[in-house]
C-alpha cells in the first residue's frame, strides 16, 4: 500500500507520530548542543536539573487548561493564550492550526521541551560532567513522571487520532 493510498485517520496518525519523534529528536540535538556549549554551568543539582522542567510544567498546565475549558474544540478561544504563550512558536502554531493539524501543536511542543531535556541530561551523563546527590536521583524520578505524564496527556488527548489512525493502518 503507497502513502497515497491511506485513509484520513491512517494519514493523521502517522503526521501526529512524525511531528512527536521530530521535535523529540529536534530536542535531544539543541539540548546536547547547549550543554556542549555552555560552559558556566550552575554548581548546584537543583538549578541544574529542575530549571529546564519549567518550560515543560508551564506548557503542559496551559494545555490542560485549554483543553478542559474548551472542551476539546480546537476553534475555542481558550487556545489563544497557549498559542500566544511562547513567542518562538506562534508561526509554528498558526501554521499547524490553520492547516489542520492542530492536534500536533501540544504534542510536538511538549515533547522537544523533553528531548531537549533528556539531551541535556544525555550529554552531561556521557561527558561525567552530572552532579551525583539525592537531588540528581530525585530529578531522574521527577523527569521520568513528567515524560510519562506528557506521553499520557499526548495520547488522550489525540486518542481518536490514534485509535482510528492504528485500525485503519492494520485494517485497511
């Protein structure tokens, strides 16, 4: 079967799927950049580790208010704080929403917060540059939980997408 020949949901799901691993992989690479880069790193675990969280935390708590208040509708005016929320990716947005693929717009956003992060964490890991104490272990606990937590999100929220999108892959 050619690209050509898939249905709708089958062709949305691999679109959702191919937007989520880009921005992951986007994420790791400009994540094992800047740690490579920047050389004036905090001492402390805490500044180190749990900084970067913040952009993932702030995206995922705007997501979820958008979502709940507007009741899954992507035309809802409830999305215009989140798309206006981060600068550097209101084109991105914009373009994902008028073209109807908004249900990648959370998805792809949070998951280059979290490869940028693992990417982060990768490169210090493998240089021995990491800061072995409780806090360092905490974060490994705190990181796993927030990437299970946006995975999870990811999948109900887009969960027509990639339920039909499966059958109709396997199915035909």
């Amino acid at each position: 079967m050619s690209p050509y020949e898939l249905g709708t949901d089958a062709e949305r799901f691999l679109l959702f799927l191919i937007a989520a691993f880009a921005s992951l992989i986007v994420g790791v690479m400009v994540g094992v950049l800047f740690s490579k880069l920047f050389k004036h790193k905090p001492e402390s675990a805490k500044v180190r580790y749990l900084t970067p969280l913040v952009p993932i935390i702030y995206a995922f708590i705007f997501a979820i208010v958008a979502i709940v208040f507007s009741g899954g509708d992507y035309n809802s005016g409830w999305w215009a704080p989140y798309v206006f929320k981060n600068p550097f990716l209101l084109i991105f947005s914009f373009v994902l929403f008028f073209t109807g693929l908004h249900y990648m717009v959370v998805a792809a956003e949070l998951m280059g917060y979290i490869g940028f992060l693992a990417g982060l964490y990768l490169h210090e890991a493998l240089s021995n540059q990491l800061i072995r104490d409780k806090t360092t272990k905490n974060f490994k606990a705190g990181f796993a939980l927030v990437t299970i937590s946006v995975i999870i999100f990811s999948g109900v929220t887009t969960k027509d997408i990639i339920s039909y999108g499966y059958v109709e892959l396997r199915y035909g």
